[in-house]
C-alpha cells in the first residue's frame, strides 16, 4: 500500500530563517509527486510536480527535489506570507488518484 | 487564469438527507476528481471520472455516493443519504490527463 509521511508536522521559522520539509513515501511504481500549498479553509494551490529521482524544480523562495524514497521542500528566506500548510502527494503507476500526507503545517513569524 | 469553482462554499443539512456539490472543472480538462478532508486529517481521494464514466474510486465512495457530468460544464457528487461522518470540506480537481490536477476552494459540508 502507498505511504506518504511528511515531517515536521509543524515548523515555527523566524522570517529569512531557511529550513527544509520532507516527505518520504513508498510507492509500487511512481508517476509522480505533487507539492501543494493549502491555506486554512482553501482547496489545495499547485506548486511542483516531480517525476524522476534528481529532479529538482524552483519558484521563488521554494525548491524542491526528489530521490527514490523521499522529497524536500526548502524554503529560503521565508516571509510571513509563506505560512501555510504544505501537502506532499504521490501518484502510483496504477492509477491518478493522489495520495495526500497530513502535510506540514508553516509558521514564519515576523 | 482558469480555475475549478464550486458551489456551494457552505452546506448545512440533516442527517438522512440527500446532498449534491457542484463543479464547474477548467474548460478544457477531460479528467475530474472528488476528494474529501475531514477536519484536522488528511485530503483522501474519492473518485476519479473521464469519458463519462468513473475511472477509479476508493473504497470511501460507497454506494452512497454517486458523480456525473449533467452537462457539458458541471461536474457532481451526490450523497444520498448523508451521515454525521460525511462531515468534510469536499474539493473537485480537474486536469487534461496525466499531469498536475488542479483543486476548487472546496464545499464545507456539515452533517447535524
């Protein structure tokens, strides 16, 4: 069965402070994986897909990259208006559905 | 920029009572999702649908449950007869085929 696990469930980050988020997952045969950003009571917001282990995508102060077991969203300088809630998802060969972890909940306080 | 909406934003009904959430999917998707977030858990897929026809379900969408595309613009999930633990924010998501779905801002559904 897919398992997704993201950790931290909660990270506090004074702004401009640097951190990484992980998601680590198994999966029979990955066709990709997804991150997300949800604010509170919002439909998840599209952020990167991943589709092969090395690949590594950029948006601002976002990056993320990927190996066979695992992805990392780092965040660089982080502002106040990065706070959110980060989703990770995989989607198996077998299928589209995705497959959510709790996410990442992300403070980053003035 | 295109985007998926739904309507409505807030659903409140009796248990036993039938529902239906709407969606209006990105204009030139062929692929259609339902998903569901219990408050405080994780977002878990319902089902999927292209061609008229459900692609996938999980084992959450019940007979209870049903979707369909009444016309050429809205998608819908229908909960016949609701219980207390369909409680949820349900979002629809949309894609043209194997690449990124993009999500609605979702129908909060309370079950009293």
């Amino acid at each position: 069965e897919d398992q997704v696990t993201q950790s931290p469930e909660a990270l506090r980050l004074q702004e401009g402070e640097s951190s990484s988020l992980n998601c680590s997952y198994t999966v029979s045969g990955l066709r990709g994986l997804f991150w997300y950003r949800q604010d509170p009571g919002k439909g998840p917001e599209f952020l990167f897909t991943l589709y092969s282990a090395g690949e590594e995508k950029e948006k601002e102060r976002l990056k993320a990259t990927l190996t066979k077991k695992e992805s990392f969203l780092h965040i660089t300088a982080p502002k106040p208006e990065d706070s959110a809630t980060y989703l990770c998802a995989v989607q198996s060969n077998s299928g589209y559905a995705l497959n959510f972890g709790k996410g990442t909940s992300l403070l980053v306080t003035p | 920029e295109p985007e998926v909406t739904q309507t409505p934003s807030h659903q409140v009904t009796q248990m036993g009572q039938e529902v239906i959430l709407r969606c209006v999917p990105i204009s030139n998707h062929l692929y259609f999702y339902w998903y569901r977030q219990i408050l405080g858990q994780k977002v878990e897929f319902l089902v999927s649908f292209y061609n008229n026809e459900i692609s996938e379900k999980s084992e959450i969408f019940d007979d209870q449950f049903s979707v369909e595309r009444p016309d050429g613009s809205n998608f819908t999930l229908k909960i016949r007869s609701t219980k207390l633990e369909d409680s949820a924010m349900y979002f629809c998501a949309s894609n043209r085929g194997q690449e990124t779905q993009y999500f609605g801002p979702g129908t909060r559904l309370l079950v009293l």
